[in-house]
C-alpha cells in the first residue's frame, strides 16, 4: 500500500477568560431566570472577555497551550489557521495578529469565517496544506468574542453565547491511506445561503458600516441543525467506511443541549460517547469544539488512538462534520 500523508493532532489547547457571568447574574440585566435558561439550553454559565482582551489574545492563550502539549514552540510554526466571526480587526487577519503576538517566523496565516461551523472548516483547510506536506507544524485555532455581538435586551439570544478560545497543532504523518490510520480521514462541508436570515449579524463594512448585532430565528434553527449535522455526519462516515459504532468520542460544537441530545438520538449514537462542555461556557462559535475537545483530553477520556467524530453548525447557513483519528 502506497505511503499517505495525513494530518494528525498532535497537541490540543484551550483559553477562558476569568470573568464568569452566571445566568443568576443575567436575569438582573434581561428579562429571564435561571431556571428558564438552563431548562432550554443546558447552560449555566459562560465567560467574558475582558474590555482590553482582543479575540488574538484568546488565541494566542490557547495556541500556547497547545504547542506546549505538542512539544513545540512558536518558531516551529509554519502556518496559522484562524476560525473566527469576532476579528480583531477588520484587516488584517487575526491570524496575522496571532504569528505577531506568538514570535512566529514568517510563514503562511490567514483566518477562515463559517461563524460556530469555523473550526471543521479551519481543519479541513489546514489539511490542504499539511497533508500535501506544505506545512510541518500548523495552528487551527478556533476563537470568538461573542459577546460583543449580543443585543443585551434580547434574551432569545444574548443568553446563549460566550467567548473563548481552543487550539490545535496539526502535524505531518506517514500512513497507508487506511481509516485505521492516525490524523484527519473524512470531512463533509456544507453552505445554504438561502438559509442566511435564520442566523447572521445585521452589520457589516461595506453594508451598514457598523459591528452589528447577532439576530437568530431559533427554532427554525433547532430544527435544520438536527437534520443537516445528521447528514454530514452520515455523508463523512460513509465517506471512511466507518460507521457511527466505530465513533469513540463525539465532539460536537457546544450549542444548546438539546441540540446535543437530538444529535445523538437521530443518529443512535450512546450519550455517553458525546462531549458536552456548554453548560460551563455557552456557544462559544469556532471555539467550541476545540474547548470541549481541550476537556476530554484534560480529563483522560480522550486517549491516543480514539476515533473522534466532529461537528458543527453556524451562520450562512454553514454545516459540516469531520473524523479524526487522534
């Protein structure tokens, strides 16, 4: 069998900034309680950037973290990989931001923006490069301040995000092209544009030249999320020839709990597979994954050889799902 390059995890870290907002401390400034938030969505609490922390100092939190569980350092990076929806600015890329604030050589950076679905889509592109052995060392960093984006008199929304950060290093490794292989198998990406006013942000630079403020019709949001995660997942596992009893832990991007559940359910997968972290930090976006995956392997759940099964879905509408063999 001819010798394949897969891109493999080699280190994983994650950042939360200190200040805790609980949803006790939330129902004195929108109308809504406890009880409300954790019954509907399973969160209980989230974090909050400080007013001087930038999205590229949660990154760069993170990505230390993970270098050092890579046994790397800043110098051995070749290219960064940026998911986020919260930029610091609006050029240059935050990943620009981040290799300047690492000490990182000159080297490949640029930022990727499919809103919560960022970090499948920051992997797969990364491992155009890795892969192809045009990178030795990458950093897939998924990082959002979220909470800059919140209507704070909106609680169908405001309620539910948080911000963070969570970060890989992908590395180069020889294998047989098999799905027994370490590093990245399958991916499946999808769009739906015509699905844009479900979830998007109504501002932009060239349109009303202001941030703008996240407006998301939920339900209708519950409900394709089921589906359309359903279908990538099925559409990446067929793609491996691998099935969801092969899956050893199941990662997907921290949205609301009951997002979770009917996940696992329509695809019959064991709850006890699924690594469910948004209770302690809300949807973080492109963070999430990388902040759950962070835990798992903090915790030791989450051990050398395990199959991960990946998820995500966000704004545009953007969907995807990917499986990597750790």
């Amino acid at each position: 069998m001819t010798e394949v390059l897969r891109s493999a995890i080699t280190g994983v870290g994650a950042y939360l900034p200190p200040d805790v907002v609980t949803n006790e401390a939330l129902s004195k400034i929108v109308d809504t309680t406890d009880e409300w938030i954790t019954e509907r969505t399973g969160i209980r609490r989230r974090h909050r950037a400080a007013d001087d922390q930038a999205v590229s100092d949660l990154a760069v939190e993170a990505a230390r973290k993970a270098l050092e569980a890579a046994g790397k350092t800043p110098a051995d990076v070749d290219l960064i990989v940026v998911a986020t929806t919260t930029a610091d600015l609006t050029f240059p890329a935050t990943a620009a931001i981040v290799q300047r604030k690492l000490g990182c050589p000159v080297g490949i950076a640029f930022d990727v923006q499919a809103v919560c679905s960022g970090f499948v889509y920051a992997l797969t592109v990364a491992d155009g490069f890795v892969a192809r052995g045009n990178s030795q060392c990458c950093l897939v960093i998924g990082a959002e301040t979220m909470t800059r984006l919140m209507d704070w008199t909106d609680r169908g929304t405001c309620v539910l995000f948080g911000d963070g950060a969570g970060a890989v290093v992908l590395e180069p490794v020889a294998g047989q092209g098999a799905n027994t292989d370490k590093g990245l198998i399958s991916f499946a990406l999808r769009c739906d544009g015509t699905k844009q006013d479900l979830l998007y942000v109504d501002g932009g630079p060239s349109t009303t030249g202001t941030v703008g403020k996240l407006r998301m019709a939920g339900n209708q949001v519950f409900k394709h999320a089921v589906i359309n995660i359903s279908e990538s997942i099925e559409a990446a596992l067929e793609k491996a020839g691998l099935t969801i009893a092969d899956v050893d832990w199941f990662i997907p991007h921290q949205a609301n709990q009951r997002i979770l559940h009917g996940v696992a359910n329509r695809l019959g997968l064991d709850e006890n597979k699924v690594i469910q972290t948004v209770a302690d930090h809300a949807n973080t976006s492109a963070a999430s994954i990388p902040l759950a995956f962070s835990a798992a392997v903090d915790d030791g759940r989450i051990k050398p050889g395990d199959l991960l099964l990946m998820e995500a879905m966000g704004g545009g509408l953007t969907w995807g799902a990917c499986l990597v063999r750790l």
